[in-house]
C-alpha cells in the first residue's frame, strides 16, 4: 500500500484537492500536508475507523432490487473534498436567487400563468407535465413558497466553475447522509480540525425547524410538527428518522393522522389526538390523500389536500411543486431568473438540447454518441444514455424514444466532471469523479447549507454517482483560507 500524491494527477479534469502533480489548491494544503504525513498503516486505521463509525451509526440506504430490498452501510470515502468559502459564498447566493425565482414560477402557474401567455414558455409543455397538479390550482401556500427545501445538483467542469445540473423540488434527499459524513469525519479526521477553520454544517436541524416553524397556520411558541414518511421500506427512511430526532418532531406515518370534520389535522397519541400545523412530508404527491390523488394509496391521510386547502396546515413541500422539477423546465430557469427578478443567472444551467425542437432534435439525433440524454421526469440515474458509455443497438433504441415523445427527453453534453482523490482498492489513490448537491430552505426567509452532499462515482471512468448506483460520498468542507486560527 503507498498513497503516492506526487504522481496523482487528474489529467483532463479539474480537480477539487489538486492542481497538479504534487500541488495541492490552497485551501485544500493543510488536508492535503496532513494526509501526506501519515503512515500507510494510519490511513488504513482511519479508514476501517471510518467503516466501523458507520456501521455503529447505522447509516444506511435502501436498494430496490428484483429479489427484494436490501439495506446497505453507507458508501464512504474518507478524503474531504474542499471548497474555497469565497467561491462558495457566490454560489450560495447564486443558489437562493434560482430558488427564489421558481417558487415565483410556481405560484404564477397556479394562478395567472403570466409566463405562458407572455411567451416566455411554450404552453404545451405545461399541459404535458407530468407533475403538474390541476386539484392545487388557487391554493395559495404562505409566503407563495411552494419548494421550502431544495436540493440543487451542482457539477464542476473544466474551468473550475459550478453549473446547475438538475433541480430537486418535490422530495430532494441526502441532507442526514451530509451531516453524517461530517460526524464521521469528525471522528477520524479530527486532528485536521485543529489547523483548518471549516464552515459548520450542524445548524441545518435547526433551520429547517426554523423554516418549517414559520409555515405555522397557528400562532404560537411550539407549532406542532410532523415527518411524514411512507414507512421503514423507503429508500431514505433513515433520513425521515434521523431528521425528525434532531428536529425534535415527531415521525408518522400516514395512519397515525387524520383529518377532521373540522378540516384540521390531527396526530393520534396516547392521550388523545393532538393537532398537527406543519408536516414536512417525503411521500409523493399521488400518494398524499386518496380523497384527491390515487384512491388506492394507504400511505397518505384522507382529506389532507382539503385541510391544507382551507388554510389549517402546512405542507412542505407543496403539492405541484414538481412541476419545476421537470428537465424541461430546468432548461428555461435562465429565462425564468430574468422574467420574474429581472436578473441574469449567478450559477448558470449546463448546455442543454430540448428534443422537442425539430432542429435541436435532428442535432440530438446525429450526435448521441457523443451526448447524455435524460427523460424529464425520471431521477436516480435510471432512464438515461450516457453516449460515449454506450452501445450501437443502446443509441438506437434511444433515437426511436426520442421520436415517439420528443417532449420528453433533453439531451446534455458529456461533461468533463471535475474528480477528487479517492481511496480505492489496497488504500490506492485514484480521481473519481463527483457532483455536489446543496441543499436550500426557504419560507420567511433563506437559507443555504455551507456545502452539501457530496456524491462520489466509486467506479473509475464512471459518471454515475447515485449509491443505487455504485455511488459513493465524501465529507464536503468550505474553507476560509483568510481566517486565522
């Protein structure tokens, strides 16, 4: 085992530690000089240090396979990838006006629809949304804030800066994964702590306390606040629990509530039923209430639409707020930006093709080797073409998808995603590539986490980061290089 970082390189990529040979970027030294002063046998200590604390933690994530669900520890890598907090702060800003600017969006389409009839948004791409929710049309949430919490995909190419690969706005995921990885880190990296000032992350309970507090139809000290899960089956069940605990809100399930002749919903306890105010929910829209959705769902609570409706609950995120999570809405955020706060975009999109274009499409058509294609409304990595990964019969299969329903496919270029240094098999050193996904809160107010998850592809040459997928995660650490210790 020898972990050589004078020879590690990431040749084509920009990467996040390293600018070349032997060089670490400066706000990565420190960690970079730390790492190299350990012993092969060191880093093999933190590492198993690092295996064990998630296993005692009991970190998980779920994989659906055709054999059934299988729970599986944590993938994770024990080299932090670092950020520049001077970098970071314009992107965070940057990440608070594009919330900002679709929650307008979202509103204006359930009410004036200002934005089709101005022309800035073809109709028809509207009427053929998949999350778009006619039964939410008129309800006017507090604040006009549809997604409170947002989890933004972020990617680095070549040039070092970050571009918005997708958006996340019905039920985004990973933030428990965040600060577990920061524990974690904590734990076996805690040496570093001492010669590198790095940003906070664990006053994220307590803002999505604050942001989910302030959506309270009552007034009052301690609104009553719920997480509503589907159950210990989901994917992200560990997250439901582990923010309801830090939260100190109770964790339920779509039978433990119901709603009254009153309109109010209300939490069965053991002393009788207790009024609910917010419920921060992670169950999909169709399966939210079988009075209004799917009649069929046994996740949901019958009547929440009409409580939430009348004004006696709040529901983060709101019903139809996916409707902005659509790959072909993502397309047209630049313009959305510029009609509701007359701004230009401070994160810009990665360069995207709208094969409902006829030129466009034919482009799309003639150059699938050598782009990713990506349905509108799928998410997890399932349903796309990664062109230069692909086969011939695979691209053919795709060019005939793409003209049976051209309105539902984008297409990307293959990006130069930037890499890190990542322990791989006998403790080598090896770039994997990487995205980065922030998460945003917003109600009275905004807020941005400093850094977020970061999803690392473990395989090499992989694009795919997504842990059903093979992915793994780093601990993500913003910087200040100008604050003295």
């Amino acid at each position: 085992m020898t972990i050589d970082w004078g020879n590690y390189a990431a040749s084509d990529f920009y990467d996040e530690l390293m600018s070349s040979p032997g060089n670490a970027r400066k706000p990565a030294r420190s960690l970079v000089s730390h790492l190299r002063s350990l012993s092969d046998e060191e880093i093999e200590q933190r590492r198993i240090a690092a295996d064990s604390t998630v296993k005692e933690m009991g970190v998980t994530f779920t994989v659906y396979t055709e054999g059934g669900n299988i729970d599986r520890a944590w993938p994770f890598d024990i080299i932090p990838r670092v950020i520049s907090k001077k970098h970071w702060d314009l992107t965070a800003k940057g990440l608070k006006q594009r919330l900002h600017a679709l929650n307008l969006f979202i509103d204006d389409l359930y009410y004036d629809q200002s934005i089709i009839k101005d022309g800035i948004i073809p109709r028809y791409i509207l009427e053929q949304s998949k999350n778009f929710r006619p039964e939410c049309v008129g309800i006017s949430p507090r604040f006009g804030v549809w997604a409170h919490i947002c989890g933004t995909d972020l990617v680095r190419d070549k040039d070092g800066e970050f571009y918005v690969l997708e958006d996340n706005l019905r039920v985004p995921s990973g933030v428990a994964y965040m600060l577990e990885n920061r524990a974690i880190t904590k734990r076996v990296l805690a040496d570093v702590y001492e010669k590198v000032y790095i940003e906070p992350i664990d006053d994220y309970p307590a803002k999505l306390f604050d942001t989910l507090a302030a959506l309270s139809p009552r007034k009052q000290k301690e609104p009553v606040i719920v997480v509503l899960t589907p159950g210990i089956y989901n994917s992200a069940y560990f997250e439901h629990a582990y923010l309801a605990q830090q939260m100190g809100a109770e964790l339920v399930e779509g039978s433990d509530l119901i709603v009254q002749s009153d309109d109010c919903v209300y939490m069965k306890t053991i002393s009788g039923l207790e009024r609910v105010d917010v419920i921060y929910r992670r169950i999909d829209d169709l399966f939210l209430d079988p009075e209004v959705f799917n009649p069929d769902s046994a996740l949901g609570v019958r009547g929440l639409i009409r409580a939430w409706r009348a004004g006696n609950v709040a529901l983060a995120n709101a019903p139809g707020a996916g409707v902005a999570d659509d790959k072909v809405v993502y397309a047209f955020v630049p313009q959305i930006i510029k009609y509701y706060l007359d701004e230009d975009p401070i994160v810009n999109n990665v360069e995207t093709y709208l094969c409902f274009d006829d030129k466009q499409r034919e482009y799309v058509l003639a150059n699938l080797e050598k782009l990713v294609i990506k349905p509108a409304n799928e998410s997890g990595g399932y349903g796309m073409l990664i062109g230069p990964q692909s086969t011939k019969k695979e691209r053919s299969e795709f060019a005939e998808l793409i003209k049976a329903n051209p309105r539902n496919y984008i297409a990307q270029p293959t990006l130069a995603l930037s890499t890190a240094p990542t322990l791989v098999e006998n403790n080598q050193l090896e770039p994997r590539h990487l995205d980065l996904r922030p998460f945003i809160l917003q109600s009275d107010k905004t807020y941005v986490t400093t850094g977020g998850l970061t999803r690392v592809a473990m395989k090499r040459g992989s694009l795919v980061v997504n842990s059903s997928q093979g992915g793994g995660s780093k601990d993500t650490w913003i910087v200040d290089t100008e604050m003295k210790l």
